[in-house]
C-alpha cells in the first residue's frame, strides 16, 4: 500500500484567538489515506460511532430525538469499508446525553441488520439508561434491568457491550454488589462480551464505580470480577485516560480477556504495545480520524510500527483536545469532525448538544485536524468552518 500523499495547499481563512484578535490562518499539508481498507489487521479496532441528527425534524431538540437514519447507517459503512467494527449505541452516540433507550434499541436494530450482508463487526450497549438512578431502589432492581436490554440486543442478533450502569454506581456498595450484578449478567449472555469501566471524568454519574473512590481498589474488584467470568468475557473497554493504569490492568487480566484501549489521550502507544502486551481499541476518537487510524494499522500489521506511529501519533493532539474537560462533552467534536469531512450536511445535535463546546475551542480543532492532515477535503472543511464562523460574527 502506497505512503498518504502530502501535498501543499493554498487554502486561508481567519480562525480567532484567546485574545479575541483573529489569525490568517494557512492550512499545512493535507493527507491522502485510503477510503477502503480488504486486508487483515493484527489489532481488532472499533470505532465507537455518532448518530447523526435529522435537522428538519418538527421536534424540541432538547426534549425528544429525531435521527436521520440513512446518514448514521452510511456513516457505519465507511467505518466498515475501512476494516474497522462499529461499537454501537455507546456514549459517542450520545447514550444517556440525547439518545434514549428505545432509540438506543432502533439504531442498535438498523445497524446490526446492515452489518449483516458485508460480514462487518458490530457490538452493541447494554445498560440500565431507562432505570432512572433514582428509582433503584435494589440490586435487583439493577440485575433485572440489565437483563431486559441483554435480551433486547440479543433478540435483534447483536453482540454485546455491558455499559456501566448510573443506578448502579448509586446503590453498589462494595465489590460482592458489583459481583453478584455482573455475574448474574454473565452467566446468561449468550456469546462473550466486552464490559466497558467508563471514568467519571466522562460521566460524573459513575464516580464510585466498583464500590469505591479509590481507582487501585476499584481495579482488583474489576479484574476480580472479569477474571472469575473469564470465559463470558471477550474483553475490557477501560475508558479512564490512564496509561499506566490500563497497562497495569491489562497485564492482570486472564489471558483468555483482551484490553481495548478506550484511552483517546494515549492510544496510538498502548495500541503498539510493549514487550509485555498491547492494547486493541474500542475507541471514540476513531469515528473522527477513522480513515488514517485505519491506514496506520495496516501498517503495524504490515510489520511497519514507524509507519503507524507516523501516521496515528499526529492525531493525539486533536483527540486530547476533542477530549479536554468537561470530557463528556467530546461528542460535540466528533460530530463536527464528520460535519467538516462531508459526511452530514449540518452541524445539529441530538439534545442540542452542539451548543457545549466554544468558538475558541472549534477553532483550534480545526487547526490541529489540519496540521494532521485529517481534513478529507479541505477546500470543503474551510468553506465549511468559514460558514460557522460567520454565525459566532467571524466574517471571512
């Protein structure tokens, strides 16, 4: 496979700066990466994905969704083209921040009914998001709610992802809670899943997870628990922006149960792995740099680590941006990402989430995803961010 092709633009336009003056902005080098991707990888790769909202809709964004599902169905199957899984209805898609349960349920539906013809990667989220916090008031309650939505995905034909539950970081106490929760679960699912221990910095709702406050107490609960059900368990998504702690993790983990890395600031190094180990990934930044994250794998498969840190490292920067506090946020960035490369037509959000992020902050996403070269066509992507910018009272 060829090398992505540089070249030199001569596009420009006025991007503001802290200091409210505006910049003559240049865009460097773009790159070229593949659309399509038939080969065989040697990490199992995800990209986490975002629905795209239907902006003509009669609704209150804030209140009820309205999903245009041909474009969030066209968008899996670029993920796919690219040789990537999807990792359905998760917190890219705005689980529990716009997308609700029943909604949840239709896209997890559409998408598995697509995957099935090309043969594609899908898992899917399974949680308690229509057991209310509140209302647990048991862990019963938790398991029984659990159970309902394993049923669902399973019914529909999909794989599961065992999300983290807010009702259950509310009412679990200590690690035999989270024991008895997720071993009931395991114990029926029909094929092994990936459990996902999502940080509070990405949802302040599941602070406490695993019974406790302390992360290396909260760490031998779950490996406890992710060991003891080896054999239901494919994996563990560890969504805590912690290296050294999924590492640590990682190397405790039965080895029947593979790491995906869910760490969007330092996933191109945990993806490459020590002399130890490496991390696959189950990833929400990918949506956004899926075509370069998926030419950088083909070249570590290919035995070409230089290449894939050529191509993966320079995306860190715009992730950690994407992802910066308040982290729960970072779906505003992705779905802008996908607005500035042409795959929607506007800039709206289910929930009206577009409105959480600053005009600084689109900004500088749009310099660092320039300087990586993760503009697909950039003439489009500036025209586009010139036409934002006018809204915000930047003229260009």
């Amino acid at each position: 496979m060829n090398k992505p092709v540089l070249s030199t633009s001569s596009l420009s336009l006025s991007l503001p700066r802290a200091d409210r003056s505006l910049e003559s902005y240049r865009l460097s080098a773009s790159r070229s990466f593949p659309a399509k991707f038939n080969g065989s990888l040697n990490r199992i790769a995800f990209s986490a994905a975002h629905v795209v909202a239907d902006p003509l809709a009669d609704n209150d964004p804030w209140l009820t969704t309205a999903i245009d599902w041909d474009r969030t169905i066209a968008f899996r199957e670029h993920v796919w083209d690219l040789g990537l899984g999807v990792a359905e209805a998760m917190d890219t898609a705005q689980r529990g921040m716009g997308l609700d349960w029943p909604t949840s349920l239709e896209l997890i539906r559409r998408s598995v009914a697509a995957a099935k013809p090309r043969n594609a990667l899908v898992f899917s989220g399974a949680g308690t998001d229509h057991l209310a916090p509140d209302d647990a008031k048991t862990i019963d309650d938790v398991i029984a709610t659990y159970e309902e939505q394993v049923a669902a995905v399973e019914k529909v034909g999909g794989r599961i992802i065992l999300m983290a539950s807010r009702a259950l970081a509310r009412i679990g106490r200590n690690a035999d809670d989270y024991a008895k929760v997720y071993g009931r679960i395991l114990s029926q699912v029909r094929e092994p899943v990936i459990i996902h221990w999502l940080g509070d910095m990405f949802d302040p709702a599941l602070a406490g997870y695993w019974g406790t406050k302390d992360l290396d107490k909260a760490m031998d609960i779950a490996v406890g628990v992710i060991n003891d059900n080896a054999a239901k368990v494919d994996g563990v998504k560890v969504s805590l922006l912690d290296k050294q702690r999924e590492i640590d993790m990682r190397r405790r983990l039965d080895k029947r149960v593979r790491m995906y890395t869910g760490d969007d600031f330092n996933y191109a190094e945990l993806i490459a792995g020590d002399s130890e180990g490496f991390s696959h990934a189950l990833l929400g930044i990918f949506d956004a740099i899926a075509p370069a994250a998926s030419y950088a794998l083909s070249r570590l498969a290919a035995g070409d680590e230089a290449g894939f840190r050529d191509v993966l490292e320079p995306t860190v920067p715009l992730s950690r941006h994407i992802f910066k506090a308040p982290t729960r946020f970072y779906k505003t960035g992705i779905v802008f990402m996908a607005w500035l490369n042409g795959h929607q037509d506007h800039f709206t959000m289910v929930g009206g989430q577009e409105s959480t992020r600053s005009t600084l902050h689109f900004a500088e996403l749009f310099r660092l995803a320039d300087k990586a070269g993760l503009l697909a066509d950039p003439a489009l992507a500036t025209a586009r961010m010139k036409s934002f910018l006018a809204t915000r009272g930047i003229e260009n």
